[in-house]
C-alpha cells in the first residue's frame, strides 16, 4: 500500500512535469521558421545565406535571367526587403550591405565596372 505521503509527490511530481512540458511546447510554437517564411514568400526553391553575425538571412531564386530576392530577420521574421532584378548574382559584402551583379540590357560606350553591379545599403530598412 502507499503512503499518503508517497501519493502526495507524486502528485506535485507530474504537475511540475506538466508545466514544464507546456512551457516548452509554447516556446517551440514561438520559434520563427525562416523557411516557411522564404517558402510561402518565393514559392520555389531558394538558396539562403546569412550575414556573418545570422540577424539577418538573404535567400534568392533564379526564373529566366530575372532574380527575386528577400532579405528575412531571423529574430521577428520581418521582411525587410523584397525585390527582382536582371542579375546574375547576389551576395553579402557587409553586416548590412548586398551586392548585385548586373546583367547588362543594353550595350553602352564607355562601360565601367560599376555599371554591372550594384550595391544595397539594407541600414534604411532596418529602421
């Protein structure tokens, strides 16, 4: 026969075991999934990469020569930019700094490098 002592803490035992299986259960449903995020946003594929201290995560897919690209903050999963442009590539250069290059439209005289990349500064869309 058991204590009623026995009985007791087994009691508080599996109340305590409850609360702290909830607690978890309701962080796991708060965590962010970028993924989705990325998925439901880009509908395909995407590759994703994050600048070096992960705040923020840049994922970018190819259709015909034309690249769509986002940039996702991990922490809230806020989209801070979403764009398309004629590009071959994109990349990070800086904590908050992307790099385009550009596909040419048109042939121009005078050409320098600059006309076949372009920078975004993402500090303006931080705020």
């Amino acid at each position: 026969m058991t204590h009623p002592r026995q009985v007791i803490l087994l009691a508080l035992m599996a109340i305590t075991s409850g609360n702290i299986s909830c607690q978890s259960s309701a962080t796991a449903k708060n965590k962010i999934d970028i993924n989705k995020i990325i998925e439901r946003e880009m509908g395909s594929p995407a590759t994703a990469s994050y600048n070096t201290t992960h705040t923020l995560v840049l994922a970018y897919t190819e259709n015909n020569r034309v690249l769509t690209y986002l940039v996702v903050r991990p922490a809230d999963g806020k989209i801070i930019l979403k764009d398309k442009a004629h590009a071959s590539a994109i990349s990070w250069v800086s904590e908050h700094q992307i790099k385009l290059n550009i596909i040419p439209g048109m042939v121009k005289r005078d050409v320098t490098p600059e006309d076949n990349y372009r920078f975004i500064n993402l500090d303006s869309f931080l705020k």
